[in-house]
C-alpha cells in the first residue's frame, strides 16, 4: 500500500468513527490519557474520551481494583481543574483513597441514589453537563436502550461516563464504546522489597469500537501505567513483613 | 391615597358550623356556651333566629321556644380559624388582609381594585364568592380603617363605597357605637341624648376626654383620619412575590407553564436589577373552588434565570390538579440570596462552568430528593471515619490538603466487618482470614499503622491497620481492635478494598 492509499484509508477511518459519534482526535482533553501499552489498542492511539464504557466485575475486591483504574483515568481527565459526578447506591467510596490517583477528592460530588432506574436517569443528566471531567455510575445492569440513550446524551456534550458493573445479572450487547473487565494482580516492586508494592491490574479490554481488544497486565507507579516486567510474577512465596 | 375595606360576617359563627357540618342544613341549630351554671346562646342560624331566638338567650328558653332546636358546643377558638381562613384566601384580592376579632375581615385595597374594573364591582366580586361559601357578608370601602367598620355594621347598604367626601357626611349620622367604643361609653352617651356621632363631633376636645376618657377621642380620630391607625397582614409582605391573576380559569398543563414563565421572567428581571438569586421559591395557584395548592424548589446557588427555575418547577407541575381551573398563581422567592458574579468559580480554574454543575445539581435534588448530593472536604484526623467530613455548601473549599503519606484504600466499608484470621504471633498480620465464608490466604502484608482513638471526641480501643494481599492479588485492609492480653482472642475487621 503505498502513501495516497495508505492517506485514503486514514481519513475513511476517522470518517467511520465520527458517524459512529465518536469525537476526532483533537479534542482538548484526547490524549491526556496514558494508559501505557493499552493505547495501542484503541483508534488513533488516543483513549476515547466523550464515550461511554462499561467495566465488568465480579467480586468486592476486583470491584475496588476497577474503582481504582476509573479513578486513574479520572485523574487524568481532571488533570485542568474539571471536577466530576460519582453516582452509586451507598457511600462506600473513600474520598481520601482517591488521592492516590491523582484526582482532588473535594472536586468529586458523590450522588447517593438506591433506585436503579434513578442512578440511569442521573447519570444521563449528568452526562449532558458540559465541561465535567466524567461521570461514574456503580449500575449492574445496563440494557441496550438505556446505554443508546447515555451515548446519545456524551456525544453531544463530550462528557465521558464509566459505568462500573458490579455482579451484573445478564451481559447484553450494549451501545457503549468499550467493555473492560479489571482484576487485581499480586502487587509489584522494582527492588524486590518486602511488603505491599505498587498495584498491579489485569486490564482486559474485551470489547472496543474501531479497536483491537486485547489483555494487559498493568502496574500503576507514581501516576503512570507501565506494563509489568515478568520478573515480577514469579512472586516469593514466603511470608514476608516490612520491617517497621 | 389609602383605600380599606371591612368585612363584616353578621353570622360568622352560625355560617362556619354549617359549612362544617353540612348536613344541618335545613335543621334549627343554635350554638351555645356554659355561662354561670347555665347554657347561653353563642350563635344561632337564621332560621333560628326568624322564630325568636336570639344571642344571649338560655337554652332552656329557646327550646320553650322551639322544641327540635339542636344545641351544639361553641369552640371558642372557632372564629378566629375561620376568620384566618378566610384571611388567607382573601390575599387573592390583595396582599395585605387582617383578621378583625370576633367577626370581620379588614382588607388594604390601595391600588388593587381597578385590577376587578372599580371598588363597586370589586367588593361585588368578593361578596359574590363568600356568598358561594355559604357566607353572609356586608361590606364597605372607605379611606380608613374606622370609618369602613362603621359602615358594615351601621350603614344601610350591604355594599358601602365611600369616597373621602362622602364618608364625613356618612360617618355623622351613624350612632356612637359605630366608633368601637366600650360599652360603659355607649351607654353614657345615649344618656345623655347623644345619639347620632354628628351629635358630639364638634364639641370641644378637652370636655370629651373629661366625660369620656381618651378612648373616645382616639376612636374618633381613627374613624375620621386624624389618626393613622396600623394593619397587621396575615402574612408579612413578601418582597419577591408576583401574582398573575386569569380571566379564564386554567386547566390546561401548558396553561400553567405560560403562566409559571410569565412570572418567572417577571420576577427574574426583577431579581437581576437587584443583584440576588431565587435559593427557595414556591409557586401557589388558587382553584375555583377556594383550593390552594403549591409546589416549591430549591437551588444549589442563587440562581436568576428563568430558563433554569422553569426546569425545576417542571418536574413538579403534574402535582398540581387545576380540578375546575386555576385563577390566579403566585410565585413567590422564599429565600433570596445576592447573585455570585459570573467570575468567581467554585474551584480555581474549573472547566465546568459553576452554573451548569449547580443546575445539575438543583434538577437532581429536585426530581429525586433533598440529601443525595455529597461533597467531602478533608479533616485533620487520622481515624479513617473522621478524616474527611461533609462539605455545607457548594462553593466551601478546603482548609486542610488531602494527604496522600499513608495508603488509604479507595473503598471503604461504612461499618468494619468481623473477620475470622489465624495470625501466627499476637502482632504479627495474619496468615489467612475467612470473610462471607471464603478463605483468603496471606502472600503480603504491610503493617500495622496504629491509629488511636481520639478520647476527646469518642471512646474505645485503637486500630492496628494491615494491608493485605491474598493468593489471588487482591488487596484488603483488615484491622485488629485493642490490645493484645493474653487470655482473650482478638476481634479482627475487614474494613475497606484497596484498588
């Protein structure tokens, strides 16, 4: 293929991402997010902002593990002063937990709602604000009808939502523009230091539009992703304790 | 130029029991009260009243009268209900309206009776609604006070509007007792064959208050202007309040939204002139027939646009039931606070604009309840439950920094629940614990980062903290209550998921 074709294949690329409403490349806050070796697999190497994504979990644990990735890339998004909505059922989320990943937790205004069907219509509104970093809704199910009407709602105001699945009762094909499921890995230390090192995540990513799905394992050090060294793996299975 | 009006209710008492009880309506009832060991007539109904039996009377001497006459309880606080009652729905013709103890209504009309096409066709009007009622009225228009209650009670027509002039001439033929006086004043001047007020008004001052004492010359003053005497409204005039009366009664949902952006354009135009922001405001609309009805919001900042306000009303308006028709709204701001400029942010260099977020958050509250929305400011405590608090406003910030020296789990459980561990040594961390039944073993562990009880603010035993990692990777922070003794195992918690 030689260059005009090659120029031709982009620019139909971008053409069918953009009927698909997602937004081009340019947009302010595209390519804030470093996700490491995971950008590769998404369009243009950019994580699509203005998009809505669903994130599958299983246990308490693993759900915390997908609160941690979300509030990563929430950091990321509120990188210039945005702030954002954080929709669940009760409060479990520690504010103070979440400065850890950058984010500042009095910019985060939590939505207690215990009704299904209001969180929906919350996180629609919410997602219709233009200028917040990102909406999070805690929602099991998401049908097809009520992921169109979110994805209609950030394609015009650029918002981007997560919604954070946990025990979800039935996996429907949904409108959102990408399905990750995040699961806890033994944690990492370059140095082989005993204790808790940095925390390190299977961040799978089993569902993306105009991408490549595909499976990482991911350690978060000092704000950034880098992939796990392999080393690591082979953990010592010994006890050990920090010596305090 | 003042202009009140006085309503009497000849038959208040009579009338509200009926209204009460409808089904005395062609029965003989009086009312009546226990009064030196024996019953006395309160009130009694017309036709009661057409046989012979008048107030003052025993019962025991109106049943002589009429045998099947019903004799029911006075409530002494009864009129003055009623009268607030009919107070309040009296604001429909006017903002200002008072009670008059113990039969009548006084109204300032300054200014509102052209709204009804003039005074005559105005106290028409309301005459005509409390007839609706069941209510027997007379009423009088005149520049005060005084001379408007003389009027009702003294004068001829059931409808008297005096002008300034007139209400002299008509004020000089009625009888002393039309001033308000006392009894004891009454009684002397009849006496003294002082029968009409024409009779006395041009007598000298000093002798006056010699034979009559001072009541008699305020009464006079008041009656005739000389003396400005004060109204005290039912309700306080509200300063944001806008009131949109209907030729037609309303019924129509889309009626009603006309109406609610008339008055919220009315009333934000207003606001914006003056620098405030509606924080509370309620919406009232009057029913045909004599039902209220109002819904009210609230906003997360002063807000004035009226696009904003309508949104949240609308979530609202199916509460309204306009039944027959609405015909009149009142929109009225509560709470009123000055209007944060456009340039102060919530937060120092934000992208979203603080209106919208605020906006957001006023149709959240709105449609789904007041308490949902929570914002945390950090706290200096190191006891995790402690260490942040509830911001009180949206705009509050910080007095502290979030710190970020010591792990803190991004998850945390509102109440700690108990584990099962097996720890090898008292302070060592655990080998493995078993929570809802499912045994996690110990690869890693961090540990123990104490954290004290605050016995200022609480009582009990301190924490020691471990982070944990199981076979499978996944992190928890499992705390151990007190201090080890020997004797006694320790009660272990789970209390939050690291990410």
């Amino acid at each position: 293929m030689d260059g005009v074709q090659k120029d031709i294949v982009a620019r139909l690329q971008q053409d069918i991402l953009r009927l698909q409403g997602q937004r081009p490349a340019n947009d302010p806050l595209a390519g804030k997010v470093e996700l490491g070796p995971v950008l590769d697999a998404f369009p243009q190497q950019v994580f699509p902002t203005g998009a809505v994504h669903e994130y599958i979990s299983g246990s308490p644990a693993a759900t915390a593990a997908t609160s941690g990735f979300i509030a990563s890339i929430l950091g990321s998004l509120m990188q210039n002063g945005g702030s954002c909505v954080w929709i669940g059922p009760e409060k479990i989320i520690f504010p103070p937990g979440l400065k850890a990943f950058g984010i500042e937790p009095d910019r985060v205004l939590f939505i207690h709602l215990k009704k299904e069907k209001d969180i929906c219509w919350a996180m629609e509104t919410a997602l219709q604000v233009e200028g917040l970093a990102g909406v999070v809704s805690e929602l099991p199910d998401l049908n097809f009808t009520v992921s169109r009407r979110l994805q209609l709602a950030v394609e015009k105001s650029g918002v981007t939502g997560f919604v954070l699945r946990q025990q979800p009762r039935k996996l429907h094909p949904t409108a959102c523009v990408g399905r990750w499921q995040i699961s806890s890995l033994a944690s990492y230390h370059p140095d082989e230091m005993p204790g808790i090192g940095f925390p390190c995540w299977n961040v799978e990513l089993q569902k993306i539009r105009g991408g490549k799905p595909g499976s990482w394992q991911l350690v978060w050090m000092d704000g950034h992703f880098l992939a796990l060294p392999d080393t690591s793996l082979i953990s010592s299975q010994t006890l050990l304790r920090k010596i305090g | 130029m003042k202009r009140l009006m006085a309503i009497w209710f000849p038959h208040l008492l009579a009338e509200g029991m009926l209204r009460r009880r409808p089904h005395l309506k062609d029965t003989l009832f009086v009312v009546a009260a226990s009064d030196h060991g024996r019953m006395r007539i309160t009130a009694a109904c017309p036709a009661a009243q057409k046989q012979g039996i008048f107030v003052g009377m025993a019962v025991a001497d109106a049943r002589a009268l009429v045998a099947n006459v019903q004799v029911l309880d006075d409530e002494p606080q009864l009129p003055l209900q009623l009268l607030t009652g009919l107070g309040h729905w009296c604001i429909r013709y006017t903002p200002v309206a008072a009670t008059d103890l113990p039969d009548g209504l006084l109204l300032d009309i300054s200014g509102c009776a052209h709204l009804w096409g003039g005074e005559e066709k105005y106290a028409a009007d309301i005459q005509n609604r409390l007839k609706g009622f069941g209510y027997t009225t007379r009423i009088a228009i005149a520049g005060t006070i005084g001379a408007a209650w003389a009027l009702t009670r003294y004068g001829k027509q059931p409808i008297a509007v005096a002008s300034f002039d007139e209400e002299r001439a008509a004020l000089l033929s009625l009888p002393p007792a039309a001033l308000r006086l006392k009894l004891v004043t009454v009684e002397r001047l009849q006496k003294l064959g002082l029968y009409t007020i024409g009779h006395f008004i041009n007598m000298g001052r000093s002798i006056l208050r010699r034979r009559f004492g001072t009541g008699l010359l305020d009464r006079m003053d008041q009656a005739f202007g000389w003396k400005d005497e004060p109204l005290i409204p039912l309700q306080p005039i509200e300063p944001f309040r806008e009131r949109l009366p209907c030729l037609e009664p309303i019924v129509t949902r889309s009626g009603i939204e006309i109406a609610l952006q008339q008055l919220l354009n009315a009333l934000c135009e207003r606001l914006v002139k003056e620098g405030k922001g509606i924080r509370k405001a309620v919406f009232k609309t009057y029913r045909v027939d004599g039902e209220a009805q109002q819904i009210e919001i609230g906003t997360h900042l002063p807000s004035q646009q009226p696009i904003h306000l309508f949104k949240l009303f609308e979530l609202k308006i199916d509460q309204i039931a306009p039944a027959l028709g609405i015909e009149l709204f009142v929109l009225e701001a509560l709470n009123v606070e000055k209007a944060r400029s456009s340039q102060e942010a919530l937060w120092h260099n934000s992208t979203v604009n603080d209106t919208r977020l605020a906006q957001l958050l006023d149709q959240l509250t709105g449609k789904l309840g007041k308490g949902i929305v929570h914002r945390y400011l950090p706290e200096e405590h190191y006891w995790p439950e402690r260490s942040f608090r509830e911001a009180k406003e949206l705009g509050e910030q910080p007095t502290t920094t979030w710190h970020k020296d010591r792990p803190r789990p991004v998850r945390l459980l509102s109440v700690p629940e108990p584990v099962e561990v097996a720890a090898p040594i008292p302070d060592y961390p655990p080998m493995h614990f078993r929570h809802k039944g499912k045994l996690h073993t110990i690869k890693k562990a961090d540990g123990p980062e104490r954290i004290e009880q605050e016995w200022w603010l609480q009582e009990g035993e301190h924490r020691d903290y471990y982070i944990v990692e199981d076979e499978i990777g996944e992190r928890y922070w499992l705390f151990r209550l007190g201090h080890y003794t020997g004797d006694n195992p320790h009660q272990w918690y789970l209390h939050g998921f690291f990410s």
